[in-house]
C-alpha cells in the first residue's frame, strides 16, 4: 500500500497559508526549504494541512532516526511531563540526568572511564567540547576542515566553513581557528588514484603543523567523520588514523563531531565506529532527542574533568522531558537488530540511487554511509556543480510526495536521511518518486 497519498496539490492551499503567516511573523534569517505546513507525523510519514500524505526522507535534517512520534519514546515524555518538567541540572541532580549520562557513557567508543556533559542543541555541545579541550590542554588554537558545519554560534559559526549562507555579515569572528582541505576524494587531482589522493591529504595535515600552526598551540582537531552539510562525504579511515597518531604524538584532543551523523545513521552507534579509530571527545545531538532539544558531549573522564566547577552547563541544560525522551531513543537503537536493520535499509536505498545514477549522468557520485546518503549533481558531464537542478529534483520531489532537501558546500547534493523505521515498500515508493522527480528536472532525459 502506497505512503503517499496526495488530495491536493502540494503544496496545498492551507500549507501555503500558513507559510504565509510565517513570512509575516518569523525573522526572515529563519529561512524554510518547503512550503508545506505540517499538522502531524508518524513514523516516516507526515500529513500536511491539506491532508496530504507525504513519505520525509529529510527526517528533520537527522532529527528523527526513530520516526515522527515513536510510540516508547513519546510515553517517556508524557510520563515525566506529568510529574517534573524543570529543575535545572546545576540546583539539584535527578533521575533522568543520571541515567542518561551512564547510557551514554556505556555506548561511547573506546574503552571508558567516560563521562558525559548534557547541553542543548548541536552547536552547544560542539563548543563544550572545545572548551572542554582547551581547559585539559591549556591551548587556544583549533584544526578544522574545509567543507565542514559546526553550528550557528559565534564560535562553531567560525569552526563552519560555508561563508555565504552561514557567516556572511555576522563577522568578527572567533580567533585562533585554522582550516585545511578535507580528503574528498570525488574531488580529487586528474590522474590520482584515491588512495594517493588520501595520502597526499595526509601529508597536507602533517605540513599544517609546520606552515599553519605549531601542535604546541593546538587544543583540539575537530573532524565530522562524515560531513554533513558539507555534502555526507565520508572522510577515509586512514586519514582519521592519522589525525589520532598526530593527536597522541603533540597531545592534541581528537573530537569527533556526531551531530549529524551520530546515533545509528550510519548502520553503526557513530559513524566513527566504521574506522576503528577511537577519538577523546564525541559530540552527539539530533537524533539522541528523537526531536528533544537535547545534545551531549561523551569522552574521556579526564578530559570531561578539565574545566572549574561551574564553567560548564546551562539553564536548560539536561532537562528531565528531554533527558527521558533521549533515554527511551538510546534503548531503541541499541535494541537488538535496530542496528543491523538501519544497516541493510541503507543498502537498499543506496542500490536503487545508484541504479538511478546509471540513468542521469549528472549525478557524480552515490556517497554516504548507512542511511544516511547524498547524491551529487554537476552539469556538462564534468564536476561543475549544478545547484539549479539540485533545487529543480527536490521541489518536483516534494510536489509529488517525496521529502527531501539539499546540502553540499555547493548546494549541488540531494540528501537522505529517512527514519530509520522506514519499511522496504516505503524505501522503493521514495525511489520510483525520486525517479520522477530527476525525469521532470531534466526533461526526462539522461542528462
């Protein structure tokens, strides 16, 4: 039985009122990708305000690996809302806090001892973990990587790299924040092979502790394992070896930033788990809340340690409704077969994208890991990024039920991040309507 069920065109007449009293209402910085306007969701389908059923493979950008509104899940929330919404971590401890920080401690990579630090959204959390680096190394001076996103504060807005869209007139900006290349090998020199474009990154990593910054002054390397934003480009384990040999050789804090791709996206708990390399800090967000404002910060216990009393937390940090709402998530996803299922439905959906690349040459590449999947789209048969038809293949996607929104340093990447509840049937139905939807960009050619 098909998911999507359309009734009016989409966006229909009542979406688009309501879009239109959000332009009145909302700062226009706030900006929205669809027009649809949302009444409820369940699983990996959502009802607009027109009755239009339609399949979410944005999944709130990563938000919902367990769905819209998981049964155990919205339970634990309305359990706790009934006997305690607020206290606030920093004037008395109660259970959720507890619990949740020893789940997470359990889970985290490497062997322990872990601790755990609770804030509020992705970017909070990424800077307490810089914080927390520079506390147990005395070091200011920070290695990030071109392509990557970090959050909208002043500080992970800096560690960001995309200028236009996400620091363009909000300048000055944090100091001491220096960025190389990151290894994407789609992108790599003509005549290279990936594994000596790898390694020629690699040796660019290692001459950025001479020509850039001297290790001695570096607190951290902050590394998205697979970027986000940056267009889901999986970074090769060797290159994130040798960021942990370089980090144990000067004494730099590896972090590992798993907003995005954290959380079973990737078929794994982390999606560093896929390389083996174990690194000190990992920041995890999004999917932990199943759509909770709740973020963590999960590493080394000496490390965790680092700052003074008191110059971590926040008002609203580690709250109770948000706090249970993340333990019901983490049990879910370490439930048995939740993993090993989110495994084989990324597979699945990978294969029917790379069918459909064999279609469209303006798709370069299928890149990803798990479910968690983007396809990229250039122009001319060459790698000169198109976002024009990213835009086109994502608009006649959500007209016909289907959505999906855009991502990459150049906007050129259609993204995937479905639940990871999504069905087989549910799968296939999100592939013929994105065949569809790349027939009606592109004239129904094999552009």
């Amino acid at each position: 039985m098909s998911s999507i069920k359309l009734i009016t065109d989409v966006p229909g007449p009542n979406s688009r009122v309501l879009v239109q009293r959000r332009a009145a209402a909302v700062s226009a910085g706030a900006a929205y990708l669809t027009e649809l306007g949302i009444a409820t969701g369940e699983g990996s389908v959502v009802i607009d305000l027109d009755g239009n059923h339609l399949l979410d493979f944005a999944g709130g950008i990563g938000v919902l690996g367990t769905g819209h509104c998981p049964p155990e899940v919205t339970a634990a929330i309305q359990r706790q809302s009934a006997e305690l919404i607020h206290m606030c971590a920093i004037v008395a401890s109660y259970e959720p806090l507890v619990e949740l920080a020893e789940l997470l401690n359990a889970i985290a990579p490497g062997e322990g001892p872990h601790k755990t630090l609770l804030m509020n959204s992705g970017a909070e959390a990424v800077e307490s973990a810089v914080k927390l680096a520079r506390a147990h190394t005395g070091r200011a001076g920070l290695l990030v990587f071109e392509g990557a996103y970090h959050g909208r504060t002043n500080l992970t807005m800096s560690m960001t790299s995309k200028y236009g869209l996400f620091k363009k007139g909000f300048g000055p900006f944090a100091p001491e924040i220096y960025r190389i290349p990151f290894p994407n090998v789609l992108r790599r020199p003509p005549g290279a092979t990936p594994e000596q474009f790898v390694q020629w990154s690699i040796s660019r990593l290692e001459d950025a502790l001479v020509s850039q910054v001297d290790p001695s002054a570096l607190a951290a390397v902050v590394i998205e394992p697979v970027q986000g934003e940056g267009g889901f480009i999986p970074a090769p384990a060797p290159y994130l070896e040798a960021i942990r040999r370089l980090c144990d050789r000067h004494g730099i804090v590896m972090i590992a930033d798993e907003v995005q791709a954290g959380m079973g996206r990737t078929g794994r708990l982390f999606s560093i788990n896929h390389s083996g390399v174990v690194p000190d800090l990992v920041v995890t967000a999004k999917a932990l809340g199943s759509g909770m404002p709740i973020s963590a910060v999960v590493g080394r216990a000496d490390i965790m340690d680092a700052p003074h009393p008191g110059g971590m937390g926040g008002t609203y940090s580690a709250n109770p409704v948000a706090a249970v709402a993340a333990i019901a998530t983490i049990r879910t996803i370490t439930a048995p077969g939740f993993l090993e299922r989110a495994a084989a439905m990324g597979d699945r959906l990978r294969g029917g994208l790379e069918r459909l690349a064999g279609r469209y040459g303006c798709i370069a590449e299928v890149r990803g890991l798990g479910a968690m999947l983007a396809v990229e789209l250039v122009k001319d048969g060459d790698l000169t990024p198109d976002p024009d038809l990213t835009l086109s293949v994502t608009k006649e996607a959500v007209a016909r039920g289907l959505i999906v929104i855009r991502a990459g340093l150049y906007s050129n990447c259609v993204r995937f991040l479905p639940p990871l509840t999504t069905s087989d049937e549910q799968i296939d139905e999100a592939l013929e309507v994105l065949g569809e939807a790349f027939a009606a960009a592109t004239g129904g050619g094999t552009t």
